[in-house]
C-alpha cells in the first residue's frame, strides 16, 4: 500500500498544498507575481462574478438533485419489490447511460434540442407554436439538469438498489404476517434501509452540482451566446487560470469553492445521520 | 403462506408501464443516435430524428470518420486504449493493494491514513486540475501522456470500496490459518485473497474504465497536441470545428464518432455489469 500514499502524497496533497501557497500571491502584468497575503480572498469575497455562478449551481443543486434522487429511489423500490416484467432489463438499461462519456451525452441532447438537428422543432411542429425552447436564457439551466439527471439517474438507482438487496428477507417475511402492506413495508422497512445510502448519493451529487463544468462547456461549442465565462464557479476559474492568466485567483476560487463544497456537504451527512439515530 | 407471497408478489402492470417510460427516457437519446448514424449530412438538418430517411449512410460516415484528417479518430482511440490500461489498470492495482492492506493490516496512524483518503473523495477534483496543471507544467509533463495517465492513478473511492469489500470478503481466520500453516503474506495474497477479492476488485476496475474513457476534463487542460488526444477531447475538438463561426459543417462526423466512441465502452460496461452488483453490495453494507 506504500505506492498508492507515494501516488496519493503527489497527486492529492501537494496539488492541494501548492494551490494554497498560489492562492496567496497575486499575479500582475506588470511587475511579475508579488506576494499578496490574504488580498485574493477578500477579492473573491466581493466578486460578483463568483457569486453569481455560486447561486446558479446552488438553485441547480436544491431543484435537480431531489429530482434525480426522487426518481432514482422510486426506480429502485420498483425493482426491488420484485414487481416488475423484465426487473434484469429495466436495471441494466436503466443503469446504461453511466457509461456514455459526458462530452458524448451533453452531444447527444444538445442536438436533440437543436430544432433542426434534433426533436424540440418535431415537437414544436406538432403542437402548432414554440412549446420548448432549451437554447434561451430561461431554460438552458433546464436544459443542463436534464442532461445531468439522464446521465446518474441509473448510477444512483443501483446505489439505493445495492442498500436494499442488504435486507433481510426475513424481515419482509415478519412484516407480512404481521400484515403489513407494500407501502407500509416501503415506509418503515425500505427508506430507513436505504438512508444511509441516500446520505451517500446526496453528498456525491451535492460535489457534483457545484462542479458543474463539462455540460455548460460543451453546450457553449452549440450555443455559445448562453453561456458566460462565469457560468458556473467551475468555469470561471477555469478561464482564470487558462484565458485570463490569473492563477493565482483562480486557485483562490477553487479553494473557496472547496471550502463552500465541504461545508455543505458536511452538514448534509450530519443531517443525515442524526435523523438515523 | 404470507411469506411466500411475499419473495413471489404478483407482477404489476402499472408499476411496469411506470418505469417503462423511465427507460423510453434513458434510451431515448441512443436510439436518436442510433437512427442520426445513418443520415448524410442534408438528411440530418432536414428529417425527423426518431426515423431513417435518406439513403442509408453508416458505413459511409463511418468511413469518413475513420479517414477524416489522416485517421486521426484512430490515433484517439489507440490513445484512449493507452490511457484506460495505464491508467485505470494501474488505479485498480493500486486501490486493491491499499484498501486490502488498510482492512487486514493493523499499523500506527492506519486510523489517520483512513481519515485523509475520506477527506479526499470529497476533495473536489477541479479544485486540484488547476494546481495539478501548474506543478506538472514546472515538471515538465504537460502535454505527454503522463499527465493524463498519473492523476488517474489515485482513486481514492475505488480505495474506499476496496477497504470495506476486503473486511467483508476475506474473513481474518483465513489469513491467521494460513499464516500458522507458514504461507507468507505475499503467497496468502496470491492464492487465497486475490480470488475473495474478485468481485470487488472488478467493481474498481469499472468504476476507474469508464472514469478514464470519459476522462473530458483532466485531457481538457493538460493537453495541446491533438495527437495525445482521447476519444472524448477529439469529438470536442470536432464539434468546435462543426459549430465554429464559417466553419464547415460535419455533423455527421461529430453524431457517426460519438457513436463509435461508445460502442466500446457499453460493450464492456453490458458484459461486466454483473460483478459491479456483488461488488456494491458489499460497499453499502458498511456506507
């Protein structure tokens, strides 16, 4: 195990050390890097810029995640009461889009809501007026929590479905012939079982929302007058760093960003786990 | 006989048609694709996408992905296949060995170890490309290979699942049995543990294949050269080509490569799906 704490040690903890020794320097076009103290994280504090793509990914992470969690619990009660025509297919077919790339999903969607290319002016045709419209302002947030729910519905399916294969099947068995229906079974047997689990699912999600960074960018290739450079937190240090040559400030961001990230999710898995008590 | 009508319930149609529109919503966008491949380019502008139209074109897109700019979708996929045995091989190695170690071992500070490796699974990994990018570029590692393949050695969820499926899958008594029996630790790995281990063991594997095929970001910021290029980076690169400002449009390069991309990827993913069950099983026992 010595190798991977050696690759651990390098690939983890010193990236992590020398972003906050970056964050503390300022770079200048003139004038080279200077020593800055504290200075960026007062600036990142005040920039409107930063908060503007923190409130975005945050409404994307209070709507999209209970969608894609809510479906993701109901897929895997079904398949697990055993109620199902086909349980092995649906899992499978459910769970498939995990494996398709991001870049080839957000590909797949961003041209199915094109009008020419794809469905949405099928749709629209049918209907007789523009019903949807994902590339406008209004619903391209939608649009993003779309693709990002198409692609970890199933992965967070097979999560819950994983912690409730672990119930006893005697359990069920009791709770039958002490007559107890499917919902109350659901109700006091399964959600219990799988809250753990459920915790898991959130804090991964929540990591992800505020990551946002692959969907929007490769949306922008399609629709680039949508997306600014600031998007989301993700992206504006990403154009910091490599468009704006602020590293600097960039790796401030990110550890803001981390920071924010760690909070949320802890609080979340205190939550979490107090109710289970 | 409540309890055997319980492990037998009666199959429900609504619950059934239920989820079937779940599935019509997750195949929806492959089974586009699955008709777009075999439009030429007019074709797709113009017709409906859930039905063929035009004369049947796969096998001449496929051609001109294969042949677009000297072949260079097959230098991304042989990249892809470099950075997927490297990388994910070698991350699988590595969790196995340290998650079976950090179970079966006890050391000083094996609790602090523990503590860290959680900590970093919550470690967002954009925070980290950033100064990654930097210290490899002061190493002079970027755009090589490397700088894709070193960062996608360390996994520390796939340590995580390891660490929880060796306590749970290889018992202690084995180990100490073997021990008194005088197989040393090496031959008790080898021989016994190795085979308890598989299921999980495939678990990572998969987790960190399909990591590293769909790798989009890491390649994103270390790479320049497109003939390091993965898959994934490579259909970007085409897809700016295709929407740039008085570029030309090659839609049906960017639709016929994604799907080749994939082909490979949902192959491998349909066959091994199976052992991911069992490994995951073991990982919620503890989660």
């Amino acid at each position: 195990m010595t190798p991977f704490l050696v690759a651990f040690a390098l690939m983890i903890v010193t990236p992590l050390v020398y972003s906050m020794y970056l964050s503390l320097f300022r770079n200048q076009l003139m004038g080279g890097t200077t020593f800055a103290g504290f200075a960026n994280y007062v600036t990142a504090f005040g920039d409107p810029k930063l908060w503007d793509g923190v409130g975005r990914v945050s409404l994307f992470l209070v709507v999209q995640v209970p969608i894609m969690l809510g479906i993701a619990l109901i897929a895997a009660l079904a398949i697990d009461s055993g109620r199902l025509h086909g349980k092995s297919f649906f899992r499978v077919a459910l769970f498939l889009p995990y494996a398709v790339p991001g870049v080839v999903a957000v590909l797949m969607w961003g041209f199915m809501y094109d009008d020419r290319l794809g469905l949405t002016g099928s749709v629209n045709d049918l209907v007789g007026f523009p019903l949807i419209d994902p590339y406008t302002k209004q619903w391209i947030l939608t649009a993003i929590g779309n693709i990002v729910t198409w692609e970890f519905v199933g992965y967070n399916m097979l999560i819950l479905y994983a912690a409730l294969k672990t119930v006893p099947l005697e359990i069920y068995e009791a709770a039958a012939i002490d007559g107890a229906n499917q919902f109350r079974i659901v109700r006091s047997i399964k959600i219990p079982a799988v809250r753990g689990a459920l915790v898991i699912a959130t804090i991964f999600s929540i990591l992800g929302s505020f990551q946002l960074f692959n969907e929007p960018t490769i949306l922008k290739q399609i629709e680039p007058a949508l997306i600014s450079t600031y998007y989301t937190p993700n992206i504006y240090a990403y154009n910091l760093s490599f468009v704006g040559n602020q590293v600097s400030y960039a790796a401030t961001v990110a550890i803001v960003m981390g920071l924010v990230t760690a909070v949320v999710a802890y609080v979340v898995q205190l939550r979490g786990t107090r109710r289970e008590i | 006989m409540a309890a055997y009508s319980y492990l037998r319930p009666r199959r429900s149609i609504t619950l059934t048609v239920l989820l079937g529109a779940l599935l019509i919503y997750s195949i929806l966008p492959l089974t586009w694709m699955l008709f777009s491949v075999t439009k030429t380019q007019p074709e797709l502008l113009s017709s409906f996408g859930l039905w063929f139209s035009g004369p049947f074109a796969f096998f001449d897109n496929v051609q001109a992905v294969l042949t677009h700019d000297d072949g260079v979708f097959l230098k991304w996929f042989g990249n892809t296949l470099v950075y997927v045995v490297v990388g994910a091989g070698g991350a699988t190695v590595l969790a196995t060995a340290a998650g079976y170690g950090l179970a079966k071992y006890r050391f000083r500070g094996r609790n602090a170890v523990f503590a860290v490796i959680l900590g970093a699974i919550a470690v967002p990994g954009t925070a980290l490309a950033v100064p990654t990018f930097l210290l490899f570029s002061q190493w002079g590692l970027t755009n090589t290979m490397w700088a894709v393949i070193l960062p996608s050695l360390v996994s520390p969820f796939g340590l995580y699942l390891m660490w929880v499926f060796s306590a749970e899958a290889v018992p202690t008594e084995i180990l100490e049995a073997a021990r008194v029996d005088g197989s040393g630790e090496w031959r008790t790995f080898f021989t016994i543990s190795l085979r308890l281990l598989a299921p999980g063991i495939v678990t990572v594997a998969l987790f960190a294949i399909v990591a590293t095929w769909n790798n989009y970001f890491l390649p994103l910021i270390m790479l320049n050269d497109p003939d390091l290029y993965p898959l994934v980076l490579g259909l970007y690169q085409w897809l700016a080509d295709a929407s740039g400002i008085g570029a030309q449009p090659v839609f049906n390069l960017v639709i016929t490569g994604s799907f080749l991309t994939i082909v490979p990827i949902v192959l491998v993913f349909l066959v091994l799906q199976r052992y991911w069950q069992s490994g995951l099983n073991a990982g919620s026992v503890k989660a």
